[in-house]
C-alpha cells in the first residue's frame, strides 16, 4: 500500500506537481471534508429566554473570533467555575446554546466558541486555527477573573481533538471529551483503508497528545456512534493517563448523547465538575 502511494505522489510529481502542492492540495481536501460550518447565528439567546453576552476575542495570530457567554448566575450569584465548549464540526455556536445553558445550570459559567469561519467568527476554518480559536477562549475566561484550576475543557466530536491540544501540560479542574476520536487518519483507515490514512496524514492527532493532559478526564461515547467509531473513544481513554473514567450511554449514537443519556448524563457531568472544582 505503501508502495503504491510512492508511485502515486511520484507521477504527480512527475506532471509538475511538488510536494508542498500535493501536501497543500490535500489540506484543503482535508479541511473541506472536516469542516462544516454554518455562517450568522440560528438561534439566539432572546429565543431561549436566557441571559448571554456576544464576546469578540482576536486569537494570536489576528483573526476575530465570536462566542456566547453564559454568566450562570441562576443561582443568585456568579459561579466560581467556568466550562469552555468547544463544539464538532458542523454548524455554529448557536447550536450549541440549548446544551450550554443546561452546563450554566451546574452552576457554571460557559463559553462557547464559533471556530473561524464559523457563525460570527471571521477566518477560514483549519485545524491550526482552530487550536489558536480554542487559545483564545480560554484566555478570555482567565481574564474575567477565573482560576485556571476552575476551568472545565469540554470538546465534543472535533472539539474533543481541540480540547486535547489545549488542555496539553495546563494546569485545569478537568476535561470532558464525548464521542471524540484518536486521530483523522484512524477515521479515514475505517472509510477508505490504509491508502486513504496515509494520505489524510498526521491531523487531529489526540493519540499522541493526550498523555500530556494533567487534568482529569471524563470520557462520554454513545455505544451506537455512527460517525465516531465506539472503539475510537476507547482507545482514546486507553492511551489517556489517570485519573481518567468512561461513560458509555446505552443506546445513544453521535447526535443525541444528550438526550438519549437524559437526567443521567447531566448527572455524570455535574458529578465531574463538582469533584474537579468545588463550587
């Protein structure tokens, strides 16, 4: 297989194609399969009756980056602990909402992030962007006076592989990865076999950054993904350093872990943070 690949790349370096072509031309294949975004806001926080501020962060590199924050003053005062969400790869930040003010309720403060090039953001959507993005977030929640022992990473789908670049020797409460995967070449292997791994590359890879997670680890995967391949999450948790725990909900595929998991699922989560920082 490998072999076979060599030649490929060779007869379209032999055309006029370089390297540094063929690589970029597979970035861009890669990145426009992987990222789906939605442009502008579907559904607004008015709409939900819940009180959310539009921030406008610049990441390190200059790009303008959009989110909601959710102050979780529900109970009369402001949290003393705060989730930054880092969502998949479809749609925007306003999808995200309904999910986010159940978090808030836990007594949190959250963040949801559009990557760029999604929602409000301004950008192109890449995987490089996407970790500078997720930087941002973070930093703004330090800013607004949270420890970062206080802070919560949650990354879901793609945003579980953002959650690992980031979360990598921070200082954190801990980490929420759900229905997350080890890398995009080990997606690819289960689509199109070695050839296509081999071509897609080293992207996304949580495998190989996940040992340098300090902070706690709560793990969530539906046992009927149809995207994330099961498997993938476990594997993830297999190569993850303790303290570290796995949740399997029964019957959930790679949409509805939330509502298939029910009362239960928001349960776990409020266990985690409650464990991992003390309100």
């Amino acid at each position: 297989m490998q072999k076979m690949l060599v030649v490929v790349i060779g007869c379209l370096i032999a055309i006029g194609i370089s390297y540094a072509m063929l690589n970029s031309l597979v970035d861009a294949l890669v990145e426009g399969v992987v990222f789906q975004p939605t442009p502008g806001v579907d559904l607004s926080p008015e709409e939900l009756g819940i009180d959310a501020e539009d921030v406008y962060l610049t990441a390190d590199d200059g790009v303008a980056i959009h989110g909601f924050y959710l102050p979780g003053t529900s109970l009369g005062r402001m949290p003393a602990r705060a989730v930054l969400f880092l969502h998949g790869n479809a749609g925007n930040a306003s999808h995200r909402l309904p999910i986010a003010v159940k978090l808030m309720r836990l007594d949190c403060a959250v963040l949801v992030l559009d990557y760029r090039g999604y929602g409000l953001s301004e950008g192109r959507p890449s995987e490089r962007g996407s970790y500078r993005d997720a930087r941002a977030g973070f930093a703004h929640l330090i800013d607004r006076g949270f420890a970062s022992r206080a802070i919560v990473i949650f990354g879901r789908s793609l945003g579980g592989a953002v959650a690992v670049d980031l979360a990598q020797d921070r200082d954190l409460a801990g980490v929420i990865l759900e229905s997350t995967f080890t890398s995009i070449a080990d997606i690819a292997r289960g689509i199109g076999g070695p050839i296509m791994s081999l071509m897609v590359g080293r992207r996304f890879e949580s495998i190989r950054k996940i040992s340098r997670v300090r902070a706690p680890l709560l793990f969530l995967h539906g046992d009927r993904d149809e995207v994330i391949d099961y498997d993938l999450g476990r594997r993830l948790f297999d190569a993850a350093p303790e303290p570290k725990d796995f949740e399997t909900i029964l019957g959930a595929g790679h949409n509805d872990t939330a509502m298939i998991g029910g009362r239960a699922y928001f349960e776990r989560i409020r266990r985690f943070i409650d464990a991992a920082a003390p309100s």
